[in-house]
C-alpha cells in the first residue's frame, strides 16, 4: 500500500494515502423528519488537517487520526442555517478524513470505514476527492519541499529531475482515458460519483444533492511576480537549489485547473440538476503564495497567505517531556536563522525538526500515522480560507434551493367590475340629395339598438340631421370626416355629437359619464360600391356611412 509517510520534515497534499471517515454513533438510518440530514466526505481539503499542540483545533479529538479540524469550510456551513430548507434543524455527519483517495468515499474501507457509510440517511453531500489521486503529495515534496533524504536530480524543468516527472505523471493521470482496466482521473471520479450517487444512505431520497468541491491554486502567478523566482521553499536543512520560479509556479497551478476541469466534466457528463461542481478559487485570491508585494516572512506567517506552508506557528520547547509554545510568530532575525538553519534559536530546549518525524508518543497534539498534524498540514487551508471557501458554498446551495422552490402564489385581487353591456348604436351617414332645383350635403344620423346595424336607409328616416354643408356632390363616394358640433338624437334626445374633421369624432348623451369614442365605418373606404342609392322619379337620395359608435 503506498504510504507518503517516508521519513522527514513536511508532508503536504492533500494529504496522503487513504483515509475514512468514522460511522454515525447510530449507523443504522435514521429519519429525516424534522431535521436536515448532511454530511462531508473527502480528503484532507475537506476534512482539515488538525494541528494544534494541544488538541485545540480538534473537531473530535481526533478519532480515526482523520485530522477532522474544527474550522473546516463544511463545519462552518453546518454553522449557518440561512441555507437549510424549510427551517428545519441541521443533522451534520462530518466523515471527510485526510489521506482519502476517491475509492474510499463509496466502497472502498480504511480504517474500517467508508465514508458514505457515515453520513446517517443525507439529503445533501459535499465531497473534496481526487487530489491524492492525482498525486499532489509526490509534485510538493519533488518540486517545492525536497522532505527526504533522496537524490531529487536536476532541478526543474530538466526532464531528468524528480520533480519534472512528478508533474508530467500526474498531468497524465489527469488527461489520460480510463477505464475500469486502466486509472485515470476522469474515469474514477466518474466511478466515484455514480457510486456516492447510488449508495443505499440515501436510496429513498429523490431529491438528494451532491456538490463536488474543487482545489484552490496555490500561486500567484502574474508577470510582476518575479520576487519569488529566487526564493525556495524547499526545507532548511537541504539544498536549496530548486527555486520558486514563475515557469514553475505556473505549472503546479495549471495541474490543479486541469484537475478541476476534468472533474467538472464528470460531474456535467451526469447531466443531473441535482449533482453540481462548485469552483472554490476565488476563495483565495490576493491571498496566495508569491502574491507581489510579500516578504518571505509573509509565506509562513501571519494572514497575508490563505495556505499553510513548512513551519511551526512558533518556537516549540521541550523541557523533561513537556511541550510549550511560544504564542507570538517569529522575529524576522528569528526566521532568518530558521531558514538558514532549521532552528529559530540557540536554546538547546527547542525541539529540532527530526523530533517531528520520529514516533515519539509525547508529542503533543493530533497525529496521523505517529506524525503530527502540524507536519501535515502544509498547503492547506488556513481557517479564513475555510471560511471564504464555506461562503462559495453557501451561496451556491441557497441559489439552487431557490431556483427549485416555486414562487409563492401571488395574492388574488377581486377583479374590476365588468362594463354594463352597451345598449345603444349610433351611426353617422353622409347624404347627398339631388331633385330639379337641389343638389345638397348634409350629415344624417342614426340611433338603434347597440351595434353597427343601419339596414335599409332607402326605407329609413334619420333620426337627427344637419343642414346642408355643401361639398362637391361627387364626395359622396369618397366622404370626407365630419367636421362641426350638433345637437342629435344619440339614443336619447340632447346628445351632442362632435368631430374636428379629421376622425370619426364623439358622441356625449346626458345620461354618458364619458363621451364614447366613434370609430370609422368599413364603408367608409369601400368607394362607389359603398354607396347606396334611392332614386325615385324626380329626385334621388345617396347614402354613405363613415362612422359609428355605441354605449
């Protein structure tokens, strides 16, 4: 079984081999009535690496040696309800144990556990796997911390050194095709995410969510971030030759995009609203290694980088088997010792760097495999980069719940009362009247019941009518608007009608609270075959409607 655990200083990814979480205290199922069952699985960027010499980052003093940390991103949103749906209560199951590869989330045990096993009956999963996988551990101490005592070759990028052959096998891990015969990233996330989708935990579970978390990079890597280029991480106590540079930096960074677009494209491939991949990067902008305008003190202290990188938080002293730290960071002539060096002091109390790597059980704090936590924990979260990671979180969760929550239904209105129906019709004629002495205009009206409905004008009288208003007597095909106000019988006596000449006007009755709008005629455009005709002997009678209007 391969085991990162070789024999010195810093051991960094994310983070080692395999590693489960521990079972629910009721491994049976439970019921979700009332309460939000949730759970996190992954590896050691989902469960934390717990560092403190006295166990005071624990999240469970340690159980399982997972390294579970209090502050991890998935405790803090078990922190925050805003996101839970429909009030209720959150059940938090935290299995997520660092040195987990993807096997270990679904089917495969270490340390005697699955993590699925543990997350009781969830109805929504955060998962952090794939790095271990990939192989970060072996590309940090190869490229960046030189932890062993072996011959590491030519620096980077000379095909021959170790840490250009960490690079180029997990880039092929991760672009490589896969199968069931064959690893390779994409394929085993894909396994991994049919096998947590699918798990028995949550097999009556319609609406259960799993999000699949990304990796953070590690460096800045703009143009103007040159003052790294000279600068090494590697240990103290080895050569330190192998330098931070831009061509470097740029590379590890791109593993980890390459890693997290591949792992993005299986989560997509499943095409399932109900299983997202959640890009956490931003969580550390401005507030990686190398950022411009650091100091080498910057990249192991204080809050300027999100990420831990190979020191102590300060200066450890052992004196007759009892451990204590000093609660203030180093002096920069301090850490300039240190680099140079590998101790921060002269005192001969203070522990050296081989008393991290030896299985002494005095050694306070949380360890994994005898080493303890504040070894491991190197390219890491700190706990504000947990906290900005657990805000992407949240406001991606709380934005899916939203889009699946119906609107709540509008309030109803009593409508607005319907019109009374309309019961009158008045219609608005052009008339020419020609005998032996006349050829005449005049408007003619008409009142009836409501619609357009004149009938025969040949046998009917006009209930209102206007003197004559001359005109060319041709105008009675082509009638013009009428342009004046009169006094009519609109249904009831005393209605005015009224037009300026250039529409169909309006008509107001006594009994109207409004003057009710005419509109034109069809007739009115229909030309000669639009007119009607009376004649009789001596004189004829032409009609033409222009307009009408009811109320």
């Amino acid at each position: 079984m391969y085991s990162p655990y070789k024999n010195l200083f810093l051991v960094v990814s994310l983070h080692l081999p395999l590693g489960i979480a521990y079972p629910a205290e009721n491994s049976a199922l439970t019921s979700r009535d009332g309460t939000y069952v949730w759970g996190a699985i992954g590896d050691s960027w989902g469960s934390g690496v717990s560092y403190n010499l006295f166990g005071l980052t624990d999240y469970d003093d340690n159980k399982d040696e997972c390294l579970r940390i209090n502050h991890a991103y998935s405790v803090k949103v078990s922190e925050d309800s805003s996101w839970v749906p429909d009030g209720k209560t959150q059940e938090f199951h935290f299995a997520a144990c660092s040195g987990s590869r993807m096997g270990n989330m679904a089917f495969q045990p270490w340390r005697g556990y699955v993590q699925m096993d543990a997350v009781g009956r969830p109805g929504l999963i955060t998962m952090q796997a794939g790095g271990n996988d990939v192989g970060f551990y072996n590309v940090a101490t190869s490229c960046l911390f030189h932890v062993e005592n072996v011959d590491y070759g030519p620096i980077y990028p000379d095909r021959e050194g170790k840490c250009k052959k960490a690079i180029e096998g997990a880039r092929d891990y991760v672009q490589k095709e896969g199968n069931p015969n064959i690893r390779a990233l994409g394929y085993d996330m894909w396994k991994t995410i049919d096998d947590v989708m699918t798990h028995e935990s949550h097999s009556d579970d319609p609406e259960f969510r799993l999000y699949v978390i990304g990796y953070g990079a590690f460096f800045n890597v703009d143009d103007d971030s040159t003052w790294c280029n000279n600068f090494s991480f590697v240990v103290p106590w080895h050569d330190r030759s192998q330098k931070l540079t831009l061509e470097l930096r740029r590379d590890i960074n791109d593993l980890v995009e390459q890693t997290n677009s591949k792992i993005e494209e299986q989560v997509l491939s499943f095409n399932n609203p109900k299983i997202g991949f959640i890009d956490v990067g931003s969580a550390f902008d401005g507030n990686r290694f190398c950022e411009t305008g650091h100091s080498p003190w910057d990249q192991y202290f204080g809050n300027k980088v999100l990420l831990w990188n190979a020191s102590p938080d300060g200066i450890i002293l052992k004196l007759n088997n009892n451990y204590t730290e000093r609660d203030t960071a180093p002096t920069q002539d301090e850490f300039d010792k240190w680099l140079a060096t590998g101790m921060f002091t002269d005192d001969p109390n203070e522990i050296t760097p081989e008393q991290y790597t030896t299985n002494d059980i005095s050694f306070p704090g949380p360890k994994q495999g005898g080493l303890p936590g504040i070894i491991l924990r190197p390219f890491h979260p700190k706990e504000d980069g947990h906290a900005n990671m657990a805000k992407i979180i949240v406001d991606r969760i709380k934005a899916d719940f939203a889009a699946q929550t119906p609107a709540p239904p509008q309030p109803t209105s009593t409508p607005p009362p319907s019109p009374p129906p309309k019961t009158h019709g008045f219609n608005i004629v052009f008339h020419n009247y020609i005998d032996e002495i006349n050829n005449k205009n005049d408007w003619a009206f008409y009142a009836q019941a409501s619609g357009n409905t004149l009938g025969n004008l040949c046998k009917r009288k006009p209930d209102s009518k206007t003197d004559s208003i001359g005109g060319d007597v041709g105008d009675i095909d082509s009638p013009p608007w009428p342009n004046g106000e009169w006094t009519v019988n609109g249904g009831e006596d005393n209605c005015k009608y009224r037009s300026d000449g250039s529409g169909p006007g309006f008509l107001r009755c006594p009994s109207m609270t409004e003057d009710a709008a005419c509109v034109e005629d069809a007739a009115r455009g229909g030309g000669k075959d639009a007119t009607t005709s009376c004649n009789s002997g001596i004189f004829s009678d032409w009609y033409h409607a222009v307009a009408w209007c009811d109320w």
